[in-house]
C-alpha cells in the first residue's frame, strides 16, 4: 500500500470509516480522518484512548472500509496504486 492510497481514503467525500491492518496482523480502526496524519514517508494513527503508531507504508497490507470491502487498489495493485 502507498501513501497515496490512505490520502485517497481520509479524503473520500463522504468519508467512511476504515481499518488499516499491518502486515503483523494489527488492525488499527480509523473513525474520522482526524485521527490520521499524513507524511511524506510516514502514516501516523491516534486511538481514541490516546494511543499513536507511527507506520511504514509498506507495512500496510490493506484498508478495509465500514461496509467489510477492501481498497480494490491496495488489493489488486489497480491505478491508483503507486511507487514509493
């Protein structure tokens, strides 16, 4: 997953709530997209019990949105997926 992918989904007009799971099996829910800063190289997720993790993009496996979908682009590498 890229950076682009989680930017896209804390964008989403209307936003949907979704799940970032890691490639060691932690799933970190999002709630509202102010729970999530944005890097350059780097995604942070805050918790509301004021909990934070710092991420590598590349260890994000998937987001899974409210409705049980997974990002299609994440999944299969489809056009909004990018380098980097």
């Amino acid at each position: 997953m890229d950076i682009a992918g989680v930017r896209a989904a804390l964008h989403a007009q209307p936003f949907t709530a979704f799940t970032i799971r890691l490639a060691d099996g932690r799933a970190l829910h999002v709630p509202h997209p102010d729970f999530v800063a944005v890097t350059p190289r780097r995604v942070i997720v805050g918790t509301i019990d004021d909990t934070w993790s710092v991420l590598e993009p590349l260890l994000i496996v998937s987001l899974e949105h409210a409705a049980g979908t997974q990002d299609a682009d994440a999944r299969d590498g489809g056009p909004g997926r990018m380098a980097g």
